[in-house]
C-alpha cells in the first residue's frame, strides 16, 4: 500500500511549477527545497515497504528484514541521484541522499517499531 502510494506521488505531474524557479532551485540546491520533502518521503515509502514485504510476507527475521530495508531504499536513492546526474534534466545532490537516508532510517523505525 504505502509503495503504491510513493509510486503515484513519483509519477504525479507537478502542479502550477514555475521553470524559471526550479531552474533556481537546481543551481541552489537549498537543503529546504521542495524536492527534498520528495526524497525524504518517497524513501521511507521504499524502505517501509520492503521492511514489509521481507518480514510479514518473506517470514525473513527482522534483523536482516532491516538490511534489506536499508539497502533497498538506499540503492533506489542513488539509483535516482545517477539518473539525474545522467539525463542532463538535473544534477546529483549531496543534499538529496541525505533526506534519501533520513528518509530510509524513519521508514525503517516507524515500521520496525510499530509493529505493524
């Protein structure tokens, strides 16, 4: 459900977003921008679910359900920062992997620790 939920978030198009102003926000790359909600979000999405997947479905342990958690949202985060570095539309961001971790770490604790 929640991969689901980040998956349309991901592929949503963007609402009323002035180019001139992301054009700014690249250069800038503001550890507050926008983008950054995005990342943070949509990793604990990615993390959460395979937390999910891997120990409810999988019947994995929860300790290695955790690396496998981590490591998948982890790589899609990087996976996303080679992306932008590549397709010419953006550039890596420092910044972005950062809330991608942030992101991956809440996901796994909210989850883990909830019981759900």
């Amino acid at each position: 459900m929640i991969f689901l939920f980040s998956l349309i978030l991901a592929t949503s198009p963007e609402i009323e977003r002035d180019p001139l102003n992301a054009k700014a926000e690249l250069v800038s790359d503001s550890w507050f921008g926008e983008d950054k909600l995005h990342h943070f979000i949509h990793s604990a999405a990615i993390s959460s679910s395979a937390y999910l997947i891997s120990n409810k479905m999988g019947s994995i342990d929860q300790r290695n359900s955790v690396y496998i958690s981590f490591s998948v949202g982890t790589i899609a985060g990087i996976a996303k920062e080679i992306y932008d570095e590549c397709s010419g539309n953006g550039s890596a961001s420092k910044k972005d992997l950062v809330y991608d971790i942030a992101g991956v770490i809440s996901g796994i604790l909210l989850i883990s620790l909830g019981g759900s």
